[in-house]
C-alpha cells in the first residue's frame, strides 16, 4: 500500500472514531512523519475532503455493483442499503460531520451517485411499488437517515453487526410501527 493510501486508511480509522482527531494523531497512527502527510494533503480539510472522496468512491462502485447484480429495482435498493449498513463504522466520520457533503469538491460525486438512487426509485414508482406522495429527495434522506442510525448503534455497540442491515432495510420498507389502525385498536382496547 503506497503512502498516500496508509494515510487515507489511517485518516478514516481516526476519524470514525473521533472527528476531531489531530493531525499528528494521524500522521502517527500512518507511520509517516506530520511533514510527510503535509506532502500529500496540505492541510486537515483537504484530508477530510480525500477521505470523504474515498467513502463516495466506495459508495458508487456499491451501487453499481447493486445495479449490475439485480435486475429488479427493488433488490437493487435492497443490496445498496444492506451493503451500506455492513459498512459499520468504517466512515463513521461522515455520520458525526454532515457538514462534510456541503463541501463543493464532493457535490457532483453526491449528486451522481443519488442519480442512481432516484433512478431505482422511478422504476419502483412506475412499477407501483413505492407509494404515492413520496418525492425521491424525501425518500433518499429517509435513506440516508436510517443508515445514519445503523452508523450510530454500530459505533455505541448497542446492536449485533449481523443484525443491523436487515434491522435498516424493514426499518426502510415495513417501519417499525404497526399500522395506524392496529396502533388505534389497541389505544381503545
């Protein structure tokens, strides 16, 4: 593994476990001097802007893969969120930083890679499978939302890592309510 990817592993590592993780702390954790990182990545931001590119990068081969595996769309969705969630705490960092993706150098990597995403949902919209009054950019935040708690109780350990990407996807398409009408029955009961 060639440097500027030791670094980038260590930068991910440290992050995910604490987002105000110094420099130092990764150039150490690297086995490279602070110079060195400074070699690579000028500066903190530019190191977090590598890292965030990594997970994008990470996320986008998924996601074709998904795509490329599955023909029904509905599958797709299934495998890119299951595959998200097995992602633990790898970039955890992103979970503790939102800010991160407002970045402009990440926007048009966001952007394509929630293309995809709405382009599965068009094909489960027009295949009756996705309810109506329900816009893609609500439904990839609610995505987004619900691998953002798959990222949380991976790093407090508060649920089995096997359990958490089925626990997402029936979070995602069953909810974890019964139905209003059940929930109605019971109240009056």
């Amino acid at each position: 593994m060639n440097t500027k990817q030791r670094i980038l592993n260590a930068a991910i590592e440290l992050l995910s476990h604490d987002a105000s993780a110094r420099i130092e702390a990764i150039a150490e954790a690297a086995s490279v001097s602070r110079m060195t990182l400074h070699r690579y990545f000028s500066s903190r931001e530019v190191l977090i802007e590598a890292a965030s590119m990594e997970a994008l990068v990470f996320a986008g081969r998924m996601i074709d893969a998904a795509i490329e595996a599955h023909t029904d769309p509905l599958d797709q969705l299934e495998a890119i969120v299951k595959g998200a969630a097995m992602m633990g705490g790898r970039f955890n960092f992103i979970v503790l930083d939102q800010e991160i993706f407002e970045r402009e150098p990440l926007k048009p990597h966001i952007n394509a890679l929630e293309a995809k995403i709405c382009v599965i949902l068009d094909a489960l919209r027009a295949d009756g499978r996705l309810k109506p009054g329900f816009a893609n950019p609500w439904i990839v935040c609610l995505i987004d939302g619900v691998l953002t708690s798959a990222f949380n109780v991976h790093r407090r350990g508060t649920v089995a890592p096997s359990e958490i990407p089925d626990l997402v996807w029936r979070s995602l398409v069953e909810g974890a309510f019964a139905p209003v009408s059940r929930m109605a029955e019971r109240a009056t009961a």
